[in-house]
C-alpha cells in the first residue's frame, strides 16, 4: 500500500481483510494506488471484481466501513464483463491499467485490451461534457459552487490529459509535474497555470476565476486535439 501508516491505508487494508473470500480480486487504483495518495476527505477508488454469479450481500457491511474510515469508493463489476467494460469505460480502464496495485486475488485488468478507437471516443465524451457543464456553471452559479467544480473537474483532468497524449500516439506520461509539461506542449496553453489547476484539488488554493479560465482554454484545446484524430484518420 502507498500509505500503510495513515488511517486511510489501515482502512484500506481492513476492507482487503474482510472481502478475502467474498470477491474475485480487489484493486485500488488511480491516486490512493501511487506514492502520493490523495489528500484527507478525497475518495479513494476500488475495482471489487466478483466472480459472475457471487452475491452482493456479503460486502455491504465492508463496503460501509471503508467509506466511513476513509471515503473508500467501489467500483463493482463481474469478472464476466470486463472484455466489454474495455470498450464501454475505456478511459477508467486505462486508469486501473496505468495506476493500481492488487490487495486480493490475481490482477483482472492485466489482460485487457484497450482499443484506441473506444478510448479515443469515451475521452472525447468526458472532455466535452466537462465543457458544457462548466459552461453553465461560469454562467449561473455562485463563487463556492464554481470552486466545487473545479476541485471536481481538476481531479479527472489528470488522467485524461495523460490520455490525450497516449490516443495522439505518444507515451502516456505519469506523475502531475510531467501530465502539465507535456500537456501544455500539446495544447498550447501555459505550463504553470496548467500546473495551478491539476495541483487545485490538493492544495484548494488560488484564483478560481482564472484557474477556470486555464481550464476552460485546455478543455477547449484536448477536445480539438483529440477530434481532429478521428476526423484526420490519425492514431485513434
């Protein structure tokens, strides 16, 4: 674990604890999965695989407990169905696949394939809709609600534009200080202020204003970026 001395990863390991025998594997990933997990009061991500026919039953009380102690958030799929989760989430995939670490079972994710096709879609699918809703919330709503979406919007931003990068054929780059670089070079917008808005969702310091307006102009840049490839016969 990347913090077994904090209570979240002593909740994390009681949670791997009580479902030893109850699930097929279970996975942390994203954030809590690296060596600088999130900050207190931020959710920490789990895939609980169930073998296809296991009941549900048996990890409601685990499941509470781990959201009580550390805000540990499940993500429950069947082992039957994660060829098809591949297409239909493939940006979460791709997540698991580049930031996780197995606390029960064998590793489901190993084996899957990605295609670039779906992940390139569903990418421009969550950029997008990050765009119409942050439209409206720069239009109608209050200055704590826009802070709220910018925490909510900067803590995925990192993980798309590290796919950005991967469905524009390059490597996928791994740590925030090295998403901005090579994000602020694709997309043409400041590498300090990018860096502003995906450090946000630790720190929740700065002008949110601007730190809107830095997110507006890299959102709006990815989604061209990431279009273009489709239309232009590119990696996708």
């Amino acid at each position: 674990m990347s913090e077994p001395s904090s209570g979240a990863g002593a909740a994390m390991i009681a949670l791997a604890e009580s479902l030893r025998g109850h699930v097929h594997a279970l996975v942390v990933y994203g954030a809590a999965a690296t060596d600088t997990p999130p900050p207190a009061g931020v959710e920490r991500h789990v895939a609980v695989v169930l073998d296809d026919r296991a009941p549900l039953e048996p990890l409601g009380r685990a499941l509470r407990q781990g959201w009580l102690a550390a805000r540990i958030e499940p993500w429950i799929v069947r082992a039957g169905e994660l060829p098809r989760l591949a297409d239909a989430f493939a940006t979460r995939i791709r997540d698991i696949q580049r930031r996780h670490r197995v606390l029960v079972g064998d590793d489901p994710f190993a084996a899957l394939r990605v295609e670039r096709g779906p992940l390139r879609l569903r990418l421009e699918q969550e950029l997008r809709n990050h765009q119409i809703r942050l439209r409206r919330l720069r239009a109608v709503a209050d200055a704590s609600a826009q802070a709220r979406a910018l925490f909510v919007v900067a803590s995925a931003l990192a993980v798309e534009l590290a796919l950005v990068e991967e469905v524009a054929g390059g490597a996928a780059p791994d740590g925030a200080e090295a998403i901005a670089r090579a994000a602020a070079a694709r997309l043409d917008v400041p590498a300090a202020a990018l860096a502003a808005v995906l450090d946000y969702p630790a720190r929740r310091t700065g002008d949110v204003a601007g730190l809107l307006g830095t997110l507006e102009a890299a959102l709006d840049r990815a989604v061209a970026v990431v279009d273009a490839l489709d239309r232009d016969g590119g990696p996708a």
